[in-house]
C-alpha cells in the first residue's frame, strides 16, 4: 500500500524490476514479498518477475471504495509495534502504545498530520456504514435534542439530519476537531440545525440536551475513565436526560467475535476494553444510570445500542 504497487501496475502488468525503480527499492526483496502476497490471492505473478493486479489487490488503491488502504498503513505503521509490546499492557493494564512512543495515540496522530489524516479516513470508511444500520435499528428522533459527544467529524448526526429534516441535534469534540466541523457544517448549511460545541469529554460535557449519545468512545479508555466521562453526562443531562452508547457488547461464552479481538486492540493502543453486558451494566450502575433497553441487530461484529435512564 505504501509503495503503491496497485496504483503502478493499473495500466497493465509489470516487472519487478520496473516496479523497483518506480518505488525506488531493490528489487530482489520486492519480488519476495510480491511472490508471497500473490500466493495470497493480492497481485498474480503472470510470468517470471512479472505481476498484474487482481481484484482484492485492487482494494489497496488509495482511492479506493473500503478501507483496505488505510487499514494497512495504520496497521503496518503503528500498530504492529505497538503489539509487539503487549506484554507492557499485560503487567500495567497500561497502553502499551503511549509506553513504546512516549505519549498517547491521539497526542501522536496530532504531532502526524499524515497519519492522522490516514486515520481519520480509515474511521469514516469504516464506521460510515454502521451509522445508517443504527438508524434502521433505533428511531434516535425520539429522543429529542441529542448531543454526540465525541462524535468525530460528524458523520452521524448529518445522517440523521439528512433522514429527518425536522431534527436539531449537537455535536461535541475537542477543539481542534469542533474548530474544522464548524466550517464544514456552515458550507453544507447545516450551522443553523447542529450545534457545534468543543471541550474535553474528561473535564465537562454541555447541558441543554435531551440525550447524550457515547458511539464508540467507551471501548477507547479504561473503566476508571469510562466511568469519568458517563459521570459528565450524567451531571449535564441531570435527572431527566437519556444516554445512549453505542459499542460493540462482548457475547459470553468461548466462540470467537469480532468484539473479543478488538478488544485487545483497544488494550495495546490505549489501555482500553471492549465490554461484554454485564459489565457495561456495573459501568452504569456506579455513575448513576440504570440500563432501560438493549437493542441489537444483525451485525455480525456485535455492535449495539444501549439506552440507559438516570437514577
């Protein structure tokens, strides 16, 4: 994906030695790793040293539907390392990330505007189709006036703005990332129906709204933090305001999930967890919520929307 073999090899089939020279790498090397990936099924070695595209390799163009591209380069750049030292998070329950690199995954992206640009686009490319199963899933207009806190760029409540032009909404995030969703939500004429606040979810959330939704926020910190961050919205929502977290819920028992191996991707990169039900219901509980509904679809990697009444 860094070397952009797939962009290279669009107009027909190459050498290795071309490609070499293209990417300005030794060839010999290339050939070993292309001959291996072309085992896989990603490029076809057409004749000696010399290979064409195939239809997964394509997935690795840049610009691509899906994120394959991205994936790789996040995944080849910081996360191999990362769990490479597990063994840090194992002892501590700390991120094995901010151990090897010295400071936190957020505070390293934010020192790398290519990565983090990298990985802003393999979040939108990954979650923009959660968010219209979860509109399928759950009518969020009867909730009211609904806060996204840390809601990212912004892709869930335009959706939800977009299906029900009646709704106003907020959107919460830290400066740097409100200062940008303000400009974009003005051009799209979206300022006037989506508030656009910043702060820290850590410190303060904002009152004023009727539901505070948590996507995909939770499972990026430990329960100590989890539980700061519910304890804000509890305090700005106070005894009448509904939360709803969106998350993937860990299913009991031995069989594999998508849930049970992302759960360790979120304890190398931030010390994080992914929850199973019975824990997000004593999460709840110490912070002043009780769980009112569970809404599950058929998402094959677990992902759920809990709805939770304050105490």
């Amino acid at each position: 994906a860094k070397l952009e073999l797939t962009e290279h090899l669009m107009d027909g089939p190459k050498s290795v030695q071309e490609l070499a020279a293209l990417c300005s790498v030794a060839a010999g090397p290339l050939y070993q790793i292309m001959r291996s990936l072309a085992a896989e099924g990603i490029y076809r070695e057409e004749t000696f040293e010399v290979f064409s595209n195939t239809n997964m390799s394509r997935l690795l163009h840049r610009d691509a539907p899906g994120p394959a591209w991205n994936y790789s380069i996040i995944v080849g750049e910081l996360y191999v390392s990362t769990f490479a030292n597990l063994f840090h998070s194992v002892k501590t329950g700390q991120s094995a990330f901010a151990d090897l690199n010295g400071m936190s995954y957020w505070d390293y992206l934010g020192r790398n505007d290519e990565l983090g640009a990298i990985f802003d686009n393999l979040m939108t490319r990954l979650y923009d189709g959660d968010v219209e199963y979860l509109l399928n899933l759950y009518d969020f207009t009867s909730l009211g006036r609904l806060l996204d806190v840390g809601g990212g760029r912004g892709s869930f409540v335009r959706a939800l703005m977009a299906r029900h032009p009646e709704v106003e909404c907020g959107l919460f995030e830290l400066p740097a990332v409100s200062g940008r969703n303000e400009l974009e939500f003005a051009a799209d004429g979206l300022g006037g129906r989506c508030e656009i606040l910043s702060g820290s979810f850590l410190e303060e959330i904002p009152s004023g709204f009727d539901a505070y939704l948590v996507k995909s926020v939770l499972h990026n910190w430990d329960d100590e933090h989890a539980a700061r961050i519910l304890r804000n919205c509890r305090a700005a929502g106070g005894n009448s305001a509904r939360l709803v977290i969106v998350d993937f819920i860990v299913p009991p028992g031995n069989e594999p999930s998508f849930a049970k191996g992302l759960d360790l991707t979120m304890l190398a990169l931030f010390g994080g967890k992914e929850r199973s039900l019975i824990q997000f219901d004593q999460l709840l509980a110490g912070v002043g919520y009780r769980i009112a509904s569970v809404v599950e679809g058929e998402s094959q990697r677990g992902l759920a929307i809990i709805v939770a009444d304050p105490v």
